[in-house]
C-alpha cells in the first residue's frame, strides 16, 4: 500500500485527486499509477484503470486472475467493474468511500447479481494516512 500512498501524493502534486493504485502478480508490482483525467483530459483516467491496463499489457493477457490490486480510496462504480472485467483475484483498499464508493457504499457493484466476478475484499489497509492525504489535498482546493 506504501507504493500506491506514493503514486497518490504524485498524483496530488499534479493537481490531480490524490489517489494511487498499484497490481502485484505474486511478491512483484507489475503495474502502478496515480489519477491523470486532468492531465489527460480522460474521465477513465482513474489510477485503478490505468494500473488495469498497464498490467494487462505487461501480462499480455486481459485477465488478472493471479492479480491483487492495492488502491488508496474504494473503487467506483466504473473501477469496481474494471476490476471485476479483469479478474482482479484480491483488491485492498485504504478509505471507504460513502459518497462516490462502488464496493461498499454506492451500487455495492460486487453484490449484483449482473456482477460476474468480485475479488476478496479487504478494507481499511493505510487508511489514517490514506484519508490525511484526501482531506488535506481538499483542503487547500476550498481555500
């Protein structure tokens, strides 16, 4: 989660909503990303897809059955799909999010029955230090 908390600050210092995501395939990180959709001007842009399709490429395989994905802030919807489209076997997460959540707030993707595969689940994993970055980021945007 240390990996992800660091593509996060990244993130925020490009002005972006500091969140970051990283994928291991076993003890290695094969993928690892930091929010861009001001960047890039691409509302997809989230650190979850970008990881996603990072180590799709990387494995040449659009399934990540061997795959855990560690993320800063609870999926959205859109991610929470993403990850279930690429077989994600386990995604840790830092912070729940009650307002733009997928997993455990929100549609709660992963307990539709049009939900195909849910990963393992595991919340709360760096969450002090995951939430200070949110909170402080938000911080000087309302200054």
């Amino acid at each position: 989660m240390q990996v992800a908390m660091e593509e996060a600050r990244a993130a925020g210092l490009r002005g972006e909503v500091p969140i970051g995501a990283v994928i291991t395939c076993g003890s290695e990180i094969i993928a690892r990303a930091g929010n861009r959709t001001r960047e890039i001007n691409d509302p997809t842009a989230h650190a979850e897809i970008l990881a996603i399709r990072m180590a799709c490429e990387k494995l040449g395989n659009e399934r990540l059955g061997d795959c855990d994905l560690f993320v800063t802030l609870e999926p959205c919807t859109m991610c929470a799909a993403a990850i279930s489209f690429a077989r994600v076997r386990r995604l840790y997460y830092a912070v729940s999010d009650p307002k733009g959540g997928g997993v455990e707030y929100g549609s709660r993707f992963y307990n539709q029955p049009t939900c195909h595969h849910a990963p393992d689940v595991y919340s709360g994993i760096g969450e002090t230090e995951a939430r200070q970055l949110l909170q402080d980021f938000f911080k000087t945007k309302r200054k």
